[in-house]
C-alpha cells in the first residue's frame, strides 16, 4: 500500500489525516492519502512564492528549457512506473496509459519549454508631439505563483498540460491532483528532486474540493492565478474564490459535445471516429461524445453499427491480453452514471446496447464496471441529452438538413467540442464555423496539435491554451515605453 504525502518544498510531508485510494477494477485498498490542511497548503504556496523570488526566478530561460527537458525525459526514464501508477488510479487500459498518457504527459514539458525559447515580443515607434520618438515594447514576465486544480481522468496528462507551460513562462505552481488520482502528480515530484529542480518550483498538495485542499489553495491570497480543469460548477465555485483578490482564472471545463455524420461521410470511419469519442477512457473524456447526429438516409444503419461496436469492448484488468476498456473512476461516479441510465428508460428511451452493469469474474466484480450504452428515441429534452455524464453512453438522433443538425449541435449551455462527419468540403467548413464550440474537428477526433489553441466556449471554458495562447494565461505582458 502506497502512503501519498504531500510534497512541499522539494521534501515528503505527512499529516494525520487519511483518506484511503482504492483500485476502480476491483476497489482493492491500494493507497493512504495524506489530506493537507491549512498549515501544508500555506507552506506550499509560501515555498512556491520563495522560490520564485530565489534560485529558480534567478534562471536563465535556457537554464529553464533544459530543466524541463530534463523533467520529460526523467517521466520517460520512470515509464513503467508512471504507467503503473496511472493504472492503479484509473483502471484504464494499458494501451491507453502508455499510448497517450504518460508520452504525453511527458511531451507537454518539451513543447512549452522550446515554445519559450522563440517567444515573438511585439514593438511599436511612436512618433512624439514634441518631433522624437518612443520605443514600445513587450517584455513578457512570469505571473507568480500558479494554483493548479486537476481532475481524474487523465490524470498526469492534464495536470502537464497546466504545469508544462507554467513552470516554462518562469512561474511556479501548487498542485492539488483530484482525490481518485493522487499517484501521477506525486511521483513527479521524484522526477523534480531527480533532475534537480529547485525546491518549491512544484508543489502538490492533497486533498478534496470543498472544505479541503482544493478550496484552501484557490483562497489563499497569495496565489497569483488559478487554472482549473473539471466540472463547470465546481468552476463558479473557484470563480467566486478568484475574486477575492481578482485573480485571473483559466478554465477547461464541463462539454455535451455533438458528433454530426452527415450521409455523404465515409461510414466505416465515421463509426469508427464516433465510437472511439463515446468509450474510449469508459467515456470519461471532456472532448467524448454523448449526442450523435446522423442523417437520415443512413441513421438506422448507424444504429446497428454503433450498437455492435459497444457490445464488441473487451473489459478486465488493464494488463490482460485485448482488453480495451476499463472501469469508472469509482462507485461513486458509477452510481451518477447509473442514474443517469435509469433516466433514459423512464424518458422513453430504447437502448440499442448495454443499459446497465456487466457480469465481471469473480475478483472483479466489487469494481466500477458498466456497460457502453446506446440509446435512440429520446427528445432533446431530457436530461440525458442535456446534461453532462462523463460515461461510455450516447444516444443518437436523426436529423434531414445541416441547418437542423446545427440548431440541435448548439442547443446546450455547454460548447467544448464538435466532431463532423462529412465528404463534403463545403460541408465541413460550414459547419466548422457554425458550430458554438472551442473545437471542431472535421472526419476526426481527439487529433490534437498542441500549438493550437484548446478551451471551451460557452459554459465550457475561459480562455485559451495550448501553444502560444499558454502564454496569455501564464505570463503578464508589460508595456516598456522609452522616449528616445
Ligand atoms: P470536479 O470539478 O469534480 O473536480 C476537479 C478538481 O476540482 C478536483 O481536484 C476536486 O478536488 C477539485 N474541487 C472540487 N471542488 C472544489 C472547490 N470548491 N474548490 C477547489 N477545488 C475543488 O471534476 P472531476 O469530476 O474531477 O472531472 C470531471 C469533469 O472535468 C467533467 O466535467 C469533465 O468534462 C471535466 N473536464 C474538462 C476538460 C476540458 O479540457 N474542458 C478536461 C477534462 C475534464
């Protein structure tokens, strides 16, 4: 059993308060985590305030860049270890930890470490009343310290994404990773000692939201910004604590995103594409699709294939041999899921696939599995269609015109990301521009160039990162002006 303290300053702190980490394939007990109260999370965001003022605010950029080159490379040397620890949290396929979280948790230090090294600043001349001239110009500078608040379902992977650009623009930061998933974030901080970052560049402190670690770091008023990826209310809820002090907030949040296969797409990628944005990661993916939209010429073949794929999933221990989905996060989150396939029956529904809990071998059966449903038949009132579940589910819908699919695609608060299926190139850019989302993919999904800018419009989000857009959230820019 792993004991995961909290790690502050660069050194290992324990508190007399547990909570226990339990396996979601099988609720085996596999972990302590040692809650941080006030006293850890002021130490933390102290020793972050510290050593942005000491050696680390001291760096030179290329001193920094190969620093964080070597944090990706240190995750890279410790793959097995990080994959395991993944597993252990999430109960996610082994293909999946290896495939995309940890490689990509690693590259998101690369990325944002050699964005900083060619950094465009922007100048202006001025030409001055008095028949001189003044210089303009942009000097970009670290915020402070950074509060980043993590959720739970690719763990190591979106806490990256949020500590790679940071600690790249000169910041440092406070982590508090989600309660389920403690493992990725705390080991990380091995790789920092390892590699020799300053202590109290990165910081993790545990705990829960409210009450807990969670709240206590978006309140303290030594915390410069918060970036803050997960459900759209627990969003207003760190907003209101932002603004005792106005501190800005990035926000990745909740999505209902549509999937549009028009009838001149390509079928069998079309399926393909939409069955992979509704399981993969047991539907536990911000960008996953839970409302499809198919045109009617070729809905009910849609139906058929859809509903096969979802009975096709191979489910058990991330390790065993073709398996390729795994459990929820935990009962708990299965118990929200459940209720919400509870719902579609009592709206109507008539479900194509799945629909409830499978029958697991003995060993496995006190784990959070579910089955990946398909439902048809309900109105676009229900609050399966209008809510978020974050499950392997979705339920399709025919539509005749592009206008229609547009209308019911936008018809929900939330506005994350879109996935359209089409031969059509007029088509496809039509609706990459009607579409009310951060992101539109066209004949893909989840096809991510990290330069590009990522965020949520509507109640999906605040603000934009990934790439040089990082750099609005993680960096001040100053104005310089010099009368020549
Ligand atoms: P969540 O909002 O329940 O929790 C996220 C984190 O916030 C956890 O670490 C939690 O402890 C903390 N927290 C909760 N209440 C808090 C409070 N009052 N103050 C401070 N911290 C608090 O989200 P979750 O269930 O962990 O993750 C799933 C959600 O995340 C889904 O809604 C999903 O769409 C969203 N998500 C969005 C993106 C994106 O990029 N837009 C990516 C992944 C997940």
């Amino acid at each position: 059993m792993t004991d995961f303290r909290n790690f502050i300053n660069g050194e290992w702190v324990a508190t007399n308060q547990t909570f226990d980490n339990r396996d979601p394939v099988d609720n085996r007990l596999i972990g302590r985590i040692h809650e941080a109260g006030d006293a850890e999370v002021d130490a933390a965001v102290r020793a972050a305030k510290a050593a942005l003022r000491g050696p680390w605010g001291k760096l030179k950029t290329q001193q920094r860049v190969e620093l964080l080159h070597a944090v990706a490379d240190g995750i890279i040397r410790r793959f097995d270890e990080f994959v395991d620890a993944e597993i252990a949290d999430t109960g996610k396929p082994y293909d999946l930890a290896s495939h995309l979280d940890i490689p990509r948790g690693a590259a998101n230090f690369k990325i944002f470490a050699d964005l900083v090294r060619n950094i465009p600043n922007e100048t202006f001349d001025l030409e001055t009343p008095d028949g001189g001239h003044a210089l303009n110009y942009g000097v970009r500078v670290p915020r402070g310290v950074i509060g980043v608040i993590c959720p739970w379902n690719l763990p190591l992977l979106l806490m990256t994404w949020k500590v790679g650009p940071a600690l790249a623009c000169g910041n440092t930061v406070v982590v508090k990773p989600s309660e389920d998933t403690p493992a990725t974030a705390t080991l990380l901080g091995e790789v920092m000692n390892e590699v020799g970052v300053p202590p109290g560049v990165y910081n993790v402190v545990h705990g829960r939201g409210p009450g807990s670690a969670g709240e206590k770091l978006t309140r303290h008023p030594l915390v410069d910004g918060i970036t803050f990826t997960g459900e759209t209310r627990t969003g207003e809820a760190i907003m209101q604590a932002a603004a005792v002090g106005v501190r800005p907030v990035s926000f990745e949040l909740g999505g209902k995103n549509a999937g549009i296969v028009f009838a001149d797409a390509d079928f069998d990628k079309a399926v393909a594409g939409i069955a992979r944005a509704a399981f993969d990661n047991t539907g536990q993916v911000c960008l996953g699709t839970e409302r499809v939209y198919v045109q009617r010429p070729i809905f009910d073949r849609f139906v058929a294939a859809l509903g096969e794929r979802a009975r096709g999933f191979k489910l058990g221990r991330p390790k065993d041999p073709g398996v390729n989905l795994g459990p929820l996060i935990s009962q708990r989150h299965r118990d929200k899921v459940l209720g919400y396939y509870a719902r579609a029956r009592e709206d109507g529904a008539t479900v194509v696939a799945g629909g409830g809990v499978p029958d697991m071998p003995d060993g496995l059966a006190a784990g959070a599995w579910i089955q990946p449903t398909v439902w048809t038949g309900l109105p676009e009132s229900s609050a399966v269609i209008q809510q978020e579940i974050f499950g392997p589910c979705c339920h399709i819908a025919p539509f005749d015109t592009e206008e229609e699919a547009v209308a019911l695609a936008n018809a929900t608060p939330y506005g994350l990301a879109a996935s359209v299926w089409t031969s059509n190139v007029g088509t496809a850019h039509r609706m990459g521009q009607a579409l009310e989302v951060g992101i539109c993919w066209i004949n893909s999904w989840f096809l991510r160039d990290l330069r590009t800018a990522f965020g949520g419009a509507k109640q999906s989000g605040i603000g934009r990162e990934g790439g040089v857009h990082s750099l609005e959230f993680y960096t001040e820019l100053r104005n310089v002006c010099v009368k020549l």
